[in-house]
C-alpha cells in the first residue's frame, strides 16, 4: 500500500501542478495560447482528481472529520473549476475556432474563463493546505 500511496501522491502533485500553474498563467495573460493548453488542462485535471480520489480512500476512508470536510470544500472548488475551464473556456475555443461572432469577445470569455478556475484552484490549494492542520 505505501507504493501505490507514494505514486498517487506524486501524480496528484504534478499533475495539480500543471492544472493550476497553466490555469494561473493564462488568466494573467488573458488566455493567450489557451486554445492549445486546454486538452492537456483536461488531462491533468482528470489525473488529478482520479488520483485525489485514490488518495482519499486510501488515507481518509470511513472518517469526515474538520480534516475531511475542509479537503472535500477544495474538492468541490476543483471540480468547479475544470467544469468552468470545459464549458466556457471550450465554448469560447469554439467560437473562436468556428470564427462566429468576435474573436475578441471569444479571447475575452477564455480569459475569465481561467480567471474563475484560478480562483477556483486558489482555494483548492488552501483548503490541502488547511486540511493538514485543522
């Protein structure tokens, strides 16, 4: 057990890592080059929350206590984040692919896009943060 708790850990970390780092870096540039960086984000963010969930059976099965439900409020905060990061950062990939409407309004969309998942992933690592010592 303590191997595959080493592995889940490392692949929850890098992959966290990457999500949130592309996530922080697009909202300050205002979504520049998110069109590309959105199907790996989607893959990170899947590995992260595949192996977040490993990690809690392993390490938080049976028990919900302040620990547990700060965790869980992060939790939730992620999987809002990447259905953000997928529903109005692809739609407006979309629109800017399908050339509907203005790009400019389509860049504008990606960009708060991934203002709101940053925000999202903000508190995502606070609450792994807290959860260690609450």
């Amino acid at each position: 057990m303590q191997s595959i708790l080493i592995i889940a850990l490392s692949l929850h970390v890098l992959s966290s890592v990457f999500w949130a780092g592309s996530s922080f870096t697009l909202a300050r540039t205002g979504g520049l080059g998110g069109e590309k960086l959105l199907v790996p984000q989607i893959g990170a963010a899947t590995v992260a929350i595949v192996t977040g969930a490993t990690l809690w059976q392993l390490v938080h099965e049976g028990s919900f206590g302040r620990s547990e439900q700060i965790l869980a409020g992060g939790a939730i905060a992620a999987l809002a984040a990447i259905a953000v990061q997928i529903i109005v950062g692809g739609g407006a990939i979309r629109q800017m692919r399908n050339g509907a409407g203005d790009q400019s309004a389509g860049r504008s969309r990606l960009a708060v896009a991934h203002r709101i998942a940053a925000t999202l992933l903000t508190i995502t690592a606070l609450c792994m943060g807290a959860a260690r010592y609450a």
